[in-house]
C-alpha cells in the first residue's frame, strides 16, 4: 500500500475526497501525512477527525523558502507520493527533483490555458466557454508540468467566479482520485512533456465465478482466495464456495438487484458488465466507474448451461431445452473475452489449476495467456451457438 503526503492550504474539499476515496475501497492507499503552510484551517479538522497525522508548517515562521521546504521534505520521509491539496505555494526545483514524477498537483482550468491562481476571474474574463480541471505531475514552473487526466465543465451565461468554481470543484473530487489510482495501479509513465496511461500490471483482485459445470470450481475459488482476490458470484455456484468456507459476494449483493424470473436475470447489470468491458486506460471510462459506484473484474470464470446435454435426454422438451439456453453467461463471457487487454476470462475448467499457479506466483495473467483465453473463449460460445442453431433448425 502506497503512501501519501498531502500538503494543502485552506478548506481540503480535495483532500476530503481522497479520504473517502480510500475509505470507500477505491484507493488502495494510506495518507501518511497532512501538512499545511496555514495554522487553524479546515484541511487540519479533516485530517485530525479521521485520524491522520496532521502538522502545520506554517510560512511565517521560517526566514526563507529554503528552510520551510526542508521542513516539509522531514515531514515527508518515506511518503511515495506528494498530493498538492489547494497547497497555495510554488515549490523550489530542489524540491520537486525529490520527488520527480511522484508530485500531483490539480488546478481549475484546462492546462495550459489560464495557469496561475485566478483561473476562474481570467476564464470568464476572457469569455471561455469552456472550463474544467486539470490533475498534472508538477515541474520547476507554474501549473506547466505534464497533463495526467482533465474534466471539461460549461461556461454558463451568468456565471460568476463562485458559480463556475463550485461546478469546477464536483469534478476536481471525482478526477483527483482516478489520477492517484493510475499512478497506484502503475499504469502513468511521463515521456517527454506527456503521460502515457498504460495497462500496468493486470493484477487479479476481483473474480467473478458463475459455472453449470463446477468440476474443480470451489478448489479453484479456494485457492484464488488464498491470494487475496475476492470472490463474487451467482446462486449455485455461491452457496457451493460458501459451503466450504470461501469468502463470497453474491452478485445481488454487489449490484443491489435480486435474481429474477427464475434466474434467467441476475447477471445482466452495468455493475457487472461495466467491471468487465470498461477500459482502464481510458479516462472517461474510468471516470463513469467513479459516478457510477463501478469496481472492475480483473477474471471471468464461467462455463454455460448444458444445453447439448439436455438435448441428448429422451423425451426432452422444447420447453426444458429453452430454458438450457445461457443468456447471461455467454454475454459476460464475451465480453471479458472482448476485453482481454485488461481482463481474463477461463470457460475450461482444465485450465484452473495453470491460471491458480500464475495468480499465486505473479498475481496476474500475462497478455499472451489472456489472449489465448479469449480465442478459447469465443471458441465456446460459438461452439454453444451452433448447437442451438442446430437444434432449432431440425426440431
């Protein structure tokens, strides 16, 4: 878990939505430290009501600039990476060669447009029609360092500094937090005067498990729990794992929606397909996953209803074979397989122990495999749809 030190200078709204962005779960982060340059202001309450060391530093206590940045730097020993919170200071270039490439800083307009501290007044000064916010790696100059992630807002008819700030700043609480995630997840590298945002290392955190065929499945969810990863899955094959004293989510429980019309509806819901398809390197994406309360699934296990073995009964009826026809499955099966950069989705139970041993030794399944899987994949529903076109066609 990476450390933060987060250095601010008045209100830290800022600062309060990445508190609750690691209370919520979504960054797997501590806040090591809170330090401002003001004694008596509101980001020291918010640090001091959850429980996080907080010290003020205060500017007018020290000769020179020299001496005040040492004393943050004491402060800051052994954080990994330094969030600018509404921190109102140009820091030295001693300073940020620190910690280069490891200070954020968000500012309320979409760099390089409008940079210093009244953004808002040259904005509607200069009749934008356009604003926003801007996450950046901070360098030696003024709002000038490399562009992470950046959220538009509207310039309204009428708008006054206020107005326009207080729009700016619902989208500085929703961008800071994916900014810091990507740098978490390793997936930020600066090259040149840009940030490249990559796939990182596709760590297998959360899998969702949903077989007919659960030949292996509860020793295979066992060992995924083993390393870590969180469980979530359907009806059948949830009570099968929760026997056996695995840690479960049933899908109801994560997207707040029971299982309906006989099972034939529980899975198709933006809270899993969202997990599943959304695109990590994609800043849009990942902003809609914020709004929209959306964690990703990083592994899709699942195998369909046994359609060509109910076919095979004697006497089997139009009627049971219909409802042996998988909608759900298949839909998460491709998409996962769709989204193979990100995501690892297994149909075959022969290959549980080979990904079991991947996650256990790295934690993720390297690109190669997750492609062969998605082939595998798309292999399968083909293979189940022709089936079903076969039988409809003769019957």
């Amino acid at each position: 878990m990476i450390k933060l030190g987060v250095l601010c200078s008045g209100r830290g709204s800022n600062l309060q939505s990445i508190i609750d962005a690691i209370h919520q779960g979504f960054l797997a982060a501590q806040i090591s430290i809170v330090l401002t340059d003001k004694p008596n202001v509101r980001a020291l309450e918010r640090a001091e009501e959850v429980g996080i060391k907080n010290i003020c530093v205060d500017r007018k206590n020290f000769s020179d600039r020299a001496d005040f940045e040492a004393e943050l730097l004491k402060h800051l020993k052994g954080v990994d990476l330094v969030i600018l919170a509404g921190f109102m200071r140009i820091l030295s270039g001693d300073f940020v060669k620190r910690f280069e490439g490891r200070i954020m800083n968000i500012h309320p307009s979409l760099l390089p447009a409008f940079p210093g501290a009244h953004a808002h007044r040259d904005v509607l000064a200069y009749g934008a029609k356009v604003s926003g916010c801007t996450v950046h790696f901070v360098d030696e100059g003024t709002d000038s360092g490399p562009i992470i992630l950046q959220a538009a807002v509207e310039v309204k008819e009428g708008d006054t500094e206020e107005s326009l700030a207080a729009r700016v700043l619902e989208q500085e609480h929703k961008l800071y937090p994916l900014a810091i995630k990507l740098f978490i997840d390793g997936r930020l590298k600066i090259v040149g005067r840009k940030v490249q945002i990559g796939g990182g290392k596709m760590k297998i955190k959360r899998a969702l498990i949903s077989v007919s065929n659960k030949l292996d499945v509860v020793e295979f969810a066992r060992k995924l729990s083993r390393c870590g990863v969180e469980i979530i899955s359907t009806g059948g094959t949830g009570k099968a794992i929760r026997a056996a004293g695995i840690p479960v989510t049933y899908v109801s429980d994560l997207t707040g929606f029971p299982e309906i019309m006989n099972g034939r509806v529980k899975t198709l819901n933006p809270k899993i397909h969202g997990g599943i398809l959304a695109v990590r390197d994609n800043p849009e994406h990942l902003k809609q996953m914020a709004e929209n309360g959306i964690e990703p699934i990083d592994l899709v296990v699942v195998n369909l209803y046994p359609f060509k073995r109910t076919i095979r009964k004697p006497n089997v009826t139009l009627e049971d074979a219909i409802e042996n026809i998988d909608i759900g499955g298949p839909a998460m099966i491709r998409a996962a397989a769709k989204n193979f950069k990100f995501v690892t989705v297994v149909t075959n139970p022969d290959r549980y122990e080979e990904i079991a041993k991947l996650i256990a030794d790295k934690g993720e399944i390297p690109f190669d495999v997750r492609k062969s899987l998605a082939a595998e994949a798309f292999a399968h529903t083909a293979d189940y749809d022709s089936a079903i076109t076969n039988y409809l066609s003769e019957i």
